[in-house]
C-alpha cells in the first residue's frame, strides 16, 4: 500500500455549517490541483459539532419528528444536505470525522471506500471492548445487528466529486443520545443508538479515540500524516 500524504485538521468544536463551507473548499482545491497535474495533499477533518440534524439528499424529511419551534426549544438546527444517507444527529461528544481524499490514488471505489471508513470504526471501538459489526444494506457500523437490540454507534455519509471524497462518518462517544429521539435515525424505526459511553458505562477520553482514529486511518488507508 502506497502512502498517501494527508494534512491532519483537528477543529474542536466548530459549527456544521462553518465546516461544511471548509469541506467544499479542500474539495476544490484536491480537484483542481489533481486536474492541472500539480502535487496536492489530502486532509483529514477531526471536529464536534454543536447539536444539529442533518438529513442526505436522497433522505426523507419525514424522519424529522421536530418542527422549528421545537427545534429551537432544544437549541438544534436541521438542515438539508448534499451527501448520501438519510438522517442523523450531530453534537458535543461525537466525533465526526471529514476525509477529503482522492480515491484515485488510493485505487479504490466509493464502495471500498465506505468499507473501510466501517473497517476503521470497528477497530476504534475494538480497542475499548465493543465489538462493531455491519448490517447488510446499512453503511455504518452496528452492535448485535441482527438481533432485536440492534443499534448504531456510527452513522455514515459520503458524497465524491471527480473520486474527491467529502462528508464522512460520525461515531458516538459520549453523545446525548436523547437528541436521537426526536429522529428516526437514518430512517430506521425498528433500531437503536448508542455510543461508547453508553456501552462502557462510562465516558472515553475523546482525545484517545481521535488518536486510534488516526491510527487506523494510516492502517487501513495508509495515509501519512503531514
């Protein structure tokens, strides 16, 4: 596996919408560097959210079980956008995960890439004693998927331009799932949330699970940080 050199971005704590114009500008500029035949890096966009649903272009905005008074009353936002998948929730204490890659340099598809955005999720959680699993027709990463107690710790939602990738995966550490309860999360109503927290019984160090984030990222993607 050739590495792939890969600017690491850690935001903190950033509104969706601020993030989501600073996507679509690394977008660009990997697409238009890519296209003039010019060295360009890849980036990797680590960053909390302040509450909001966001629901995929193709989603159902029925899923959305709030109107906009009540939407407010819980200090949330909602807004439509361009990546796959239907809806989900974005706040503090998950950790969303941007990559702007080119997936012609990695050689692979969006499909293998989807695999293995789950492939890195699985391990991340491994490390902390949950086993992840996926669900066959359901990106995203589950716990007993085919069982009754179903539930989802990570959502996923990708969107490629020219095999430019944007958007990405959002994975439940110490997120208020009560947040959930206003949605039928990516348009399942037969299946829960949860989160790391919620499985250990106690908080995770969201600063330990950006670094085995990373580090599986360089694993499974071979990416170099730069």
């Amino acid at each position: 596996m050739k590495s792939i050199k890969t600017k690491l971005l850690d935001l903190g704590r950033k509104g969706y919408r601020e993030v989501w114009e600073l996507q679509e500008q690394l977008l660009e500029e990997v697409k238009e560097k890519k296209f003039r035949g010019e060295c360009f890096t890849n980036y990797l966009l680590l960053v909390e959210h302040g509450p909001v649903y966001t629901l995929g272009k193709s989603g159902n905005e029925a899923n959305m079980l709030l109107g906009s008074l009540q939407l407010r009353a819980q200090q949330a936002e909602f807004i439509k956008v361009d990546r796959g998948g239907d809806i989900t929730f974005h706040g503090p204490g998950q950790l969303v995960v941007y990559p702007i890659i080119d997936l012609e340099s990695l050689e692979i598809g969006v499909k293998e890439y989807v695999d293995r955005l789950e492939e890195i999720v699985i391990r991340t959680i491994a490390v902390y004693g949950i086993e992840g699993k996926r669900l066959a027709g359901a990106t995203g990463v589950w716990l007993e998927p085919e069982t009754s107690r179903a539930r989802k710790i990570c959502a996923i939602g990708v969107k490629c331009s020219r095999f430019v990738t944007m958007h990405g995966f959002a994975l439940n550490v110490n997120t208020d799932l009560n947040y959930f309860n206003y949605i039928h999360p990516c348009g399942f109503v037969d299946k829960g949330v949860t989160s790391i927290c919620r499985e250990k019984g106690k908080k995770a160090e969201m600063q330990e699970v950006k670094k085995e984030v990373c580090c599986y990222f360089e694993k499974v993607f071979g990416l170099e940080f730069i």
